[in-house]
C-alpha cells in the first residue's frame, strides 16, 4: 500500500508552542524520591538531584514541569514541605497510600527546575483546602517581599519565583479525589480561588479542572458546568488521557490519536458554546496536563495491606516497548495539530513512575522506548505548525472503525522543514510519498524511525539501548519525499 501527503508552508495551524513538551511530577511513588531526587546517591549534586536524570531530563528536551501532584495535590500542606528539613512532618498521603516525608519541598523543586531549565507549572489543593491556602501559596511563590510569607521565602534563602502559570485543583471531578466535588461546588471554588489569585497578579495563567477522561460519566456536562463559572476568570480548561493496550486490541490501541484528536475537538466545542451563551468572544484553550499511555502496571496504585504506610513504595512503573513508543509519538502529533488551542501539555510522569526516565535506587538511570519519539519531536519541531494534506489506506479498529493508516503532521521553520509521521497498521508497510515542492527544502538532514520486528522489544537496566531510533531510509527527488512506514512504526525526517 502507498499514501500520498502534501505538505505547503501555506497550510499553517499555528506556531510550535514549547509548552506542548511539557511534564509531570508528582509526588507518588519513586518520581520525586529515588527519582530526580536521591541524596547519596554516586550521581547526586550538593542538593540530592540526581544529575543523571538531571542530562536525561535535558535530554528529553522538556519545556516545563507541573507539580506537586497529581491526586497528591489534594490534599497537600504546601508549607509542610518547606524550612529546615528536621522540623518537616511526615504525613500520610491518602491518593497513595504512602508516607510522605516533606523532605522534598517547593524549595527544592524550584532549585532542581531552574537546574533543568524547565518553566514550573504549580497546582494548587482544591480539594481539602482552599482561597486562602491558594493566596498564601502565592504570596510565599511570587511576592517579592515585606509580608509574612515572602519574608519566610527569604528566610529560606530563596529570591520570588515568579511562577505564571497554576493548576486549580486536580480531577476533583474523580470520585477517588481527597476532596472530589461536584462541577458546581468546583465551578464556584475555583472561580473564587482564580479572582482573588487575580487580585494579587492579573496576568496569572490558570488552568480550570476539565474531566479525568473522556470516558468519565460527566464528559462535556463537567466542562460546560465548570467553565460557566469560571469562563472569565480562567485562561485554560484542562485534559487528561492514559491510552492502554490491556485488552489485546492492538489495532484499536495504535489508533488511540483518534480519540485524543476527538477529545481535543469536544473540549474546544464545548468551551466555545460556553463563550458564546455568555456572549463572551475570549477562547479558552487546552492544558492537556495527564497524557501517556499506561496499562500495565495499573493494579499497584495502592497495593500491599491497608495498614502499612511506605515511603516512596513503587508504584505503576510500567516498562513501555516499542509500540507504545508508536502510540506515544502519534499522541505528539495529535498535540501538534491543535496547537490552536492545546496551550499546555505535559507527559505524566517524568521519572520511573509512567515514566520516560527509569532509575534504580543507588543505581543506573536509563530512556524508555517512548523517551525517544518525545525527544526527537521536541528537537526537531520549530517555527509553524502545518497540517499534512494525507490520502492514506485505511485501517480497520475495534474501537474507532476504519482510520487511515497513516497520520502525520509537519513543522517549518525559514527552510528547516520536519515531518513527523505513523503507520498504525499491524498488517504491513506503507509507502508514503510526500510533495513538499513548495517547501524549498533540498535535502535530508536526517530521517529516524521508532520501529522493531518485535513490537514487544524494551528497555532495561541491563539493556538500556536494546530499543532505539534506526535510519529510516527516506530518498528525496523532484520534490518528493519517499520513506516506507514499516507496520507499527513511527518516522521523523528533517530537511532543510
Ligand atoms: O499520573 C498519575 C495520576 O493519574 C495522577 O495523580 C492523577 O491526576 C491521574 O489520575
């Protein structure tokens, strides 16, 4: 089978937003502690970072990092995880079933973002605090001085941070949230929470709770109810998506860009109905705050006796092989094309748990198979956003019935041109043939593709290279772009 795609420098969507490589740490299970965090550990600096997973982080190419949670947030004491660290409480953390011991505070992370170079995203405990544990966050985070909690920061060594951009809550529509609330009690709390954050700094960026899924039973009600509280007060509605492969349908879970595709699209219409009752001509975009694929490691949430309480216990640290890599690519390429409305994306989570980085504790730190689709995009995406024009065999699935087969998206940035394209079929090769005469671009920089013979094929500590990108081999004439998608496999060619 062959597809033919059209890729014009015209047919733009808009520019690459950084913000679309965003991630996620939470504290839950080893993320933060034995994750970017392991004093004593042969790699760690003089504040316990893990430098490691720092270059790996780097690596990735990430732009910014939400935090602290996650269900965890929900029902967090912020200031429990600042000052001395001897006077810091442990606490129980009900979201999941551990203890937590606040040596890993806002101050820390703040010192390990400007490390990475990574733009901080705060969320906020919406679901057993509220306005004024948000206001005095705000005043220890930003305010530059003179009041009781900015002077505290400054006893902590530590100058304003200045951070812009802020989660209300999170998934308080989730009945498994510390909190959990209807769309109304949330409406009201978070559009409060948001004016008085306002009162403070006008130009804040906030980002309302959207559903936990798609599938959640409130989808599309959750929304429109929460943002007719909050439309003026909140930039953006947020999403969350976990795509898995636990039920054996492959063909259905290579297609799971389709659903993310459709999920976008019913955000953003559900928003601009939103707009348009309240006669309101703002557009309120998209946080995609949660999204990767997770499946197998979902039966350890919160497993072991009920009475014991660990610190830093593992929990779903799900080892992805090469087809997730796919699905995680094609996921990119859905952001990418709604780079219109999708302000925020953030890949959950950053370390060991659902994870592009793996580490062991007191040992090696290693790449994922999907870390590298992540990287490579993120590198290679500059300039505008344009959609590809694709004429593509179809595909059939359980789940979203005949799909094309191919999908694809492009970027162009003053002559630097980058596809990036899947085959989501498992039954053969596709030929693509690209016209990118218009592109101006003469040749091929380099051509990369995610792709084993073995769709299971993953990384480990003993085997931390064993998936990699490969050459793709892609050949350029006339201004035709050929390149054959293998069955499962994820292609990035770069021009100039
Ligand atoms: O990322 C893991 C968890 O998934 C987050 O804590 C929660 O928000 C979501 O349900």
């Amino acid at each position: 089978p062959s597809a033919n795609l059209t890729i014009d420098p015209a047919f733009t969507i808009a520019p690459v937003n950084r913000r679309t490589f965003g991630t996620f740490v939470e504290h839950m299970g080893r993320c933060v502690y034995t994750g970017i965090y392991e004093p004593g550990h042969a790699t760690a600096d003089e504040d316990g970072f893990r430098k490691d997973v720092l270059e790996l982080t780097r690596e990735l190419g990430v732009s910014l990092v939400r935090y602290p949670g996650g269900n965890f947030v929900s029902g967090y004491r912020w200031e429990d995880g600042v000052g001395p660290r001897t006077d810091r409480p442990r606490r129980l953390d009900l979201a999941w079933h551990s203890i937590e011991t606040n040596e890993f505070g806002l101050d820390e992370f703040s010192r390990w973002c400007a490390k990475a170079g990574l733009e901080p995203m705060m969320a906020i405990n919406l679901g057993t605090r509220g306005v004024q544990e948000a206001l005095d966050l705000l005043e220890y985070t930003n305010h530059p001085g003179g009041t009781a909690l900015s002077d505290l920061r400054e006893q902590h060594g530590a100058a304003p941070y200045g951070i812009k951009l802020w989660c209300l809550g999170n998934e308080l529509d989730g009945p498994w949230q510390v909190g959990h609330k209807t769309p109304t009690e949330y409406g009201r709390l978070a559009a409060e929470t948001a004016r008085a954050m306002r009162m403070v700094e006008p130009d804040l960026q906030l980002v309302a709770c959207g559903s936990s899924s798609s599938a959640m039973p409130l989808f599309g009600t959750w929304e429109r109810d929460v943002l007719r509280e909050t439309y003026d007060f909140v930039d953006y509605i947020s999403c969350h998506a976990y795509y898995s492969n636990d039920d054996g349908d492959t063909a259905s879970f290579l297609a799971s860009a389709v659903n993310m595709d459709r999920f976008i699209d019913a955000v953003i219409a559900t928003a601009d109905h939103v707009g348009a009752e309240l006669k309101n001509s703002k557009k309120v975009g998209i946080s995609f705050d949660e999204w990767n694929v997770w499946y197998k490691d979902r039966s350890r949430l919160t497993d072991g006796p009920h009475d014991q309480w660990e610190v830093a216990p593992r929990r779903i640290e799900d080892e992805y092989n090469v087809t997730d890599a796919v699905v995680l690519g094609n996921l990119l390429i859905s952001l990418l094309r709604h780079s219109d409305r999708v302000a925020v994306a953030c890949l959950a989570q950053l370390a060991n748990v659902i994870a592009p980085i793996m580490t062991e504790p007191g040992g090696p730190a290693w790449r994922q198979p999907t870390f590298h689709p992540f990287a490579i995009t993120s590198r290679l995406a500059t300039g505008q956003v344009l959609r590809v024009e694709t004429e593509s065999p179809l595909t059939t699935t359980e789940k979203y019935g005949d799909v094309p087969a191919v999908d694809a998206v492009a970027t162009y940035d003053e002559g630097r041109l980058a596809l990036f394209a899947v085959n989501r079929s498992t039954e053969g090769p596709v030929e693509i043939t690209v016209d990118i005469s218009r592109a101006g671009v003469t040749r091929i920089d380099e051509a990369l593709i995610m792709h084993d013979e073995d769709g299971l094929a993953t990384n480990s500590a003993e085997h931390p290279d064993r998936v990699t990108p490969r050459p793709a081999e892609a050949r350029l004439q006339d201004g035709k772009l050929t390149v054959t998608l293998p069955a499962i496999s994820w292609t990035a060619v770069s021009l100039s």
